[in-house]
C-alpha cells in the first residue's frame, strides 16, 4: 500500500507531463502556418463611413483605388522595346491572376511617366485581405521571375502589407534569438542551476507552441492581425517564466526551511499556486478589455492575450509541478554555490521597503518624475500606419518615396465622396459640387462632370472623365486637398465636408485617409470609456476577492495609472517627436492611434501581475504577525527578488521586439519593456509601501457587507 501511494503521484506526473508533450506536438503542427492564415490590417471600423465609401470604390470604380503599385525602370528608356516588353509582361502576369486587372500604366497615361523616364503600372485587386495577399504574392513571384527587360518594384497598400508580412517573419526569428539566450543566463543565476533554470525554458516553448496553436484555430473563424505573433511569443516566454519563477521560488524556500519535497511542493501549490492563478486572472481581465473594440487589430491582442495567459497558467500550476515530481531533489543539478549569503537580496529589498516605509516624502520625487514623463503626451498627434512603419530599405517604402518625389501623387490625400444611389439632375449635383469646392481646403472637385475649383466649373467633363467617376446611379467625386490627412486641418476638412447636404434625397459617404483618421479616433472614443469601466471594474472585483479590502485595489489601479500615462509620454518624446530615432532605426512619425489603447492595457495587467505577487507576501506576514510595518518591509524582502527577477525577463521579452523593423512594434516592445522596469522599482519599491504607511489600518478595510461577502467567496493565500 505505501509503495503504491508513492508511486501514484509519480504515474500522474509521468500521465500529465506526456499530455503536455503530445499538446505541445499537436499545437505545433496546428500553428506551423499560422503567419500565413493572418492579416496585416485591422485598424479601421469596419461599421464607418470610410471603409464603406472604400467598399463602394473598389466595387463600383475599382481604377479609383488600386491596391498595388508598380514602379518600372528600363535602362533603354520606357519606349524602348525593352519597356514595351517589360509592360506586355506585367499585363500578362496580372491577367493569370484572378481578380486582377491593370487600371492604369505608363503606355497610356502622361501622369504616370516621371521626368527621369520612370513608369508606373496601376493594378487592382479585387476581393478581401486575404485574396489581396494571395494575388500580390503570386504576382511577386511571376512578375520578379519573367519580367527580365526591367526592373520592378512593388508598393501600394498590397505591397506594403506583402512586406509587412516578411518583416514580421523575420522579426520573430530575431527577436527570440536575442530574447532567449539572455532569459536562460538571468534564470540561472536567479536560481544558480542548470536544471532549475530550464525548467521555466521548457514550459514557456509549451505555452507558446500551445498559444499559437490555438491562435490558428481562432485565425480560421475570425479576423486576426499578424502582430499579435508578436505578443504570443514576448509574452508567451516572459510570462510562462515569471510564473515558473515564482512557484520554482517558494517551492525551493519551503524545502529549505526544511519541509520534504512533497510537503513542499503541496504548500507552493496551495500559496503560490492561488496567487498564480488570481495574477493570470487580472492579467486576462486587462487584455479582455480590448474585445469592446471594433477593430479587429485590438480584438486580436485580446484573444492572443487570453490563451498565452490561460496557456502559461496551466504551464506553471499543472506541468511543473509534475515536472517537480518526477525531479525531486534533482532539481538542484547543476547548482553553484553562491559566496553572497543567503537571502540577500531579500535583505536588500527589505532595506528598500524599510526606506520607503519610513520616510513617505519619497512619493512626491517619484510622482514628480512620473509626471515629467507623461509631459509629452500633451502635444500627441495621432495617425493611421502607413508605409513609413517599415524600414527605409523595404521595397513598398521606397515605392512610396518616388512616388511622391517623382510623380504627382496628390490624389493619394484627397477625399472621396460617393454615392449608389444618387437620384438628383446633373444640375443638383452641380450644385453640391460647387459648394464642395468652395469649401476651405479645397483645391479641386472631380466629378462626372467636369473639374470645379473655388465654386466653378473649370475644365468641362470628357467622354473618358464622364465613365471614369459614373457608374449607373453610383457617383464618385474626388475632393483634391493640399491639408494634410493626419492633421487636425484634414479632420477639419472632413467634417464640413460631410456636413454639406448633397441634396435629392441622396446618401453620400466620405473616405479616404483624413476620413479614415476621424471614423477611428470617433470609435476609439466611443469605447473607451466602457473599456476603462470595464478594466477599473474588474481590477476592484478581482484585487478585493484577493485581499477583502476596498482600499487596496483602489491604490492599485490609481498608482498603475499614474505610471502608465508617463509611460505613453515616453512613446511620444521618441517615436513622434523623433528622438534616438536614428539609434533605434526607425521614422518619426504621429502615433498609431490604436497604440496607446494596447499598450496601457498590456502594460496595466503586467503591472496588476506584480501588485498581486507583493500583496500575497505583505497581506501573508501581516496575517502571521499583525505589524504593518514588518509586513511591509519583510513581504517586499519576499517578493522584491521575485519581482526583479521575473521584472527583467519579462523586459528582455519586450525590449527584444525592438529590434524589429516594424516601428509599432519596435514602440509596444520598448514601452512596454519601460513600463514594467518602472513598475517593479518604482511603484513597487517606493510608492506602495508608502501608501501603505499613509493609509495604516485602513489598508484591509471594508464595510461589514463587503468583508462578509470575502468571508464567502474571497480567495486568499494560506
């Protein structure tokens, strides 16, 4: 009976490690093509005018927008039979293509020859992204191949997106390159062994083979954006790690004090396992937040998110301890022994808490230094991302740049006004151009009827113009503009554009970037404050079922806000206004206005991660001892090692994605990577044994109603 009690645990260990390991092969294989099933957009509405007015465009007037721009140079020049050829070819490779068709090329259009003897070539595309992705790569490769007369280079949206997708690729491989060697060196001397350090390795590649995995799956039912491969695999491996790192370290104080593996493992599972399984929760909550968006760019990091936490829970309450159990004493193979004495950095970090503790007006410093950062954000200008994310080197980018210092590309800016179902005379719409074109702004209006600027008709319309922005009772005009898109003058010009009633009963809809601009900061703001309801809401419910006080989850969310926006100051100060932009490698530019939304909310359930790991250790030797002040410094004298450790791994994590080519991933790797060094040494080391020491016995306080209700249901350590 005994023999068969201790072999038991090992055969469940042996049973759930082999779960594990089949999981791992079978996601693997699941995900092995995820990079190809995801999309590169998703920042846009899909309910606004704008993408309406895009729809309408693509179907009704499929020349107005063409989704892939082809700039050709031919040595002999494009008269030459070399570019005759070099044009037979590329027509012909476009006609292999369903869905595609040339709507414009240097043969029969002036504008597009550049004085330097560069032509230009206008495809479009028809069908959604993932048709648009197919059809580009396809024609990449025929095109690269055959067309041997010229040199072609490949832009427009299709173009960029195509190379968004083979930096991002590129990115991944980078970036754990750089990110998991310098994780096992931190680890092993977190934990001076080789076993102990590998451990955390093998279940963060489980969670992220796992998330991506499921990742497809999702991929396969709804629309999921490309980047979120990157949080899968920073904060798969960050995150995976942390987690081991705590359990692996109460596990490892519980058998030094002196309890048998099994008792020890028994009371990590019971303590640290609680903890584990409250922080995966807040973590959850905070990313969940991001499904109330429309865009699905947003949406994607809230799904990614949810399975890399629910993956890396799993990993670090279910396989290692099974790992555990089989390893025993083996754990501690490989291990060096440290001439520092033992707890040391424990007593450094209680020194800390004592400090802070003792002398409050350490706050007003660190508050001051966090507002200073914030300052930036003050003069934040935002935008949509464009070309300008890539590198200056990538082919869509340089496409980009002749055209706008080549050819006249002021049609790119203006605004598009159509309609299906115009019931108006040729004289109503007159009218409604007339005024269009008078409008502050405007340069020019197009229509079927002729060009109109500064409330006239100036060029009368052609057979060819009549066709080109006619279609049936579909109506297309084209408002030429010298503002600036992403300005508060092109959001401006937007506005009283749609303001002007086109009359006879018609609906008009209004698109282009400018367009685009305001439908996404009008979305965005119209969720945000459900968002930031929702995640102060779970914040308060998950943190008082924790520690059964009113008080402490209030400090918790004000304090990580207050880090948060100098955090975002911090993203301003260097990617907008441009500063070590040449260090990093990347285009000042505005701020992708989905950025700041998805960096707060990664950066709040990472930073409400920690305040969960040091109120466990503080609210446990409070309970053990009823001395706030020794709860204090002796919980972050616990955990303060802990939270550094696990602060630097999960840092490395996100400072490696800042090696990407792709600016707004270079910016949600570095701000993030700040955000949680602050959070670990500034919030927690300072301002919250401070608050602490302020709010004294209130700090567990609640009305009878609600300390009965934790009685109930409230879940602590111990």
């Amino acid at each position: 009976m005994t023999n068969h009690s201790r072999t038991t645990p090992r055969r469940r260990a042996v049973i759930t490690l082999l779960i594990g390991l089949v999981f791992a092969i079978v996601a693997g294989i699941a995900g092995a093509d995820v990079l190809d099933n995801l999309k590169t957009g998703g920042f846009d509405d899909p309910q606004s005018d704008s993408v309406a007015a895009a729809d309408v465009l693509a179907d009704r007037f499929p020349g107005s927008d063409p989704k892939l721009v082809l700039v050709v140079d031919v040595s002999d020049g494009l008269d030459s039979a070399a570019g005759r050829e070099a044009l037979d070819d590329i027509v012909g490779a476009v006609d292999d293509v369903d869905g595609a068709s040339v709507t414009g090329s240097y043969a029969d259009a002036e504008q597009l020859r550049s004085d330097t003897d560069r032509g230009v070539v206008l495809v479009a595309l028809a069908g959604d992204e993932d048709t648009v992705q197919r059809a580009t790569t396809a024609l990449r490769g025929t095109i690269t191949e055959e067309v041997t007369s010229a040199t072609v280079r490949f832009g427009g949206i299709a173009g960029i997106n195509d190379d968004l997708n083979a930096q991002v690729k590129t990115d991944i491989i980078v970036a754990e390159t750089i990110a998991i060697p310098i994780t096992l060196v931190l680890l092993f001397f977190a934990f001076r062994g080789v076993v102990a350090a590998l451990l955390p390795v093998g279940v963060a590649g489980v969670t992220i083979l796992g998330s991506l995995g499921l990742l497809n799956v999702v991929a396969q039912l709804t629309s999921v954006s490309l980047f979120a491969v990157n949080l899968v695999t920073a904060l798969g491996l960050g995150l995976a790690i942390d987690y081991c790192l705590l359990f692996l370290t109460r596990y490892r104080d519980e058998r030094s004090g002196g309890a048998t593996d099994e008792e020890a493992l028994r009371i990590a599972r019971r303590t640290t396992g609680r903890t584990i399984v409250f922080s995966g929760v807040v973590v959850a909550a905070a990313l969940a937040t991001l499904m109330l968006f429309d865009q699905y760019f947003l949406r994607s990091f809230a799904i990614a998110g949810l399975v890399i936490v629910g993956c890396s829970v799993v990993g670090a309450v279910v396989l290692l301890p099974a790992a555990l159990t089989l390893l025993g004493r083996r754990i501690d193979w490989g291990r060096l022994r440290s001439r520092r004495p033992a707890g040391a950095e424990g007593r450094f970090w209680y020194r800390v808490g004592d400090h802070a503790y003792r002398r409050p007006w350490l706050a007003v410093p660190v508050i001051a230094l966090l507002i200073a950062m914030a300052a930036p954000f003050a003069h934040a200008e935002f935008g949509v991302p464009d070309e300008r994310v890539l590198p200056a080197d990538a082919e869509s980018r340089v496409v980009a740049d002749i055209m706008r210092s080549d050819f006249d590309v002021a049609e790119a800016d203006a605004v598009s006004v159509v309609t299906e179902d115009w019931a108006g005379t040729d004289r109503e719409l007159e009218e409604y151009a007339t005024e269009l074109s008078s409008i502050m702004g405007v340069e020019a209006v197009t229509t079927s009827l002729g060009s109109f600027v500064d409330g006239r008709l100036v060029v009368p319309a052609d057979a060819r113009t009549e066709q080109h922005f006619r279609d049936g009772s579909a109506l297309w005009l084209q408002v030429a503009t010298d503002v600036v898109p992403y300005s508060p003058e092109g959001s401006e010009l937007v506005r009283d554009v749609r303001a002007v009633d086109p009359g006879a009963g018609s609906t008009v809809l209004v698109g282009g970037l400018a367009a685009q601009m305001i439908d996404i900061g009008d979305s965005i703001s119209a969720r945000l404050p459900f968002a930031a309801a929702a995640i102060a809401l779970m914040t308060l419910i998950i943190l008082f079922l924790f520690t059964g006080s009113v008080l402490l989850p209030i400090k918790a969310l004000v304090l990580n806000v207050v880090g948060l926006v100098g955090i975002l100051g911090v993203i301003v100060f260097l990617f907008q206004d441009g500063n070590l932009s040449d260090v990093l490698g990347f285009t000042p530019s505005p701020i992708a206005i989905s950025i700041p939304i998805l960096l707060f909310c990664i950066a709040f359930g990472l930073s409400m991660d920690y305040e969960v790991f040091l109120l466990a250790r503080i609210q446990e030797r409070f309970r053990a001892t009823g001395d706030l002040a020794e709860a204090v410094r002796s919980g972050l004298g616990a955990s303060g090692p802990i939270i550094t450790a696990a602060a630097a791994i999960l840092a490395v994590s996100f400072f490696a994605m800042a090696t990407s080519g792709v600016s707004i991933i270079k910016m949600l790797g570095i701000g993030t990577g700040i955000a949680i060094l602050i959070d670990a040494i500034l919030i927690r080391g300072v301002l919250v044994p401070v608050f602490m020491r302020v709010a004294g016995r209130y700090n567990w306080w609640a009305p009878r109603w609600l300390a009965a209700i934790h009685r109930r249901i409230g879940i602590t350590e111990g």
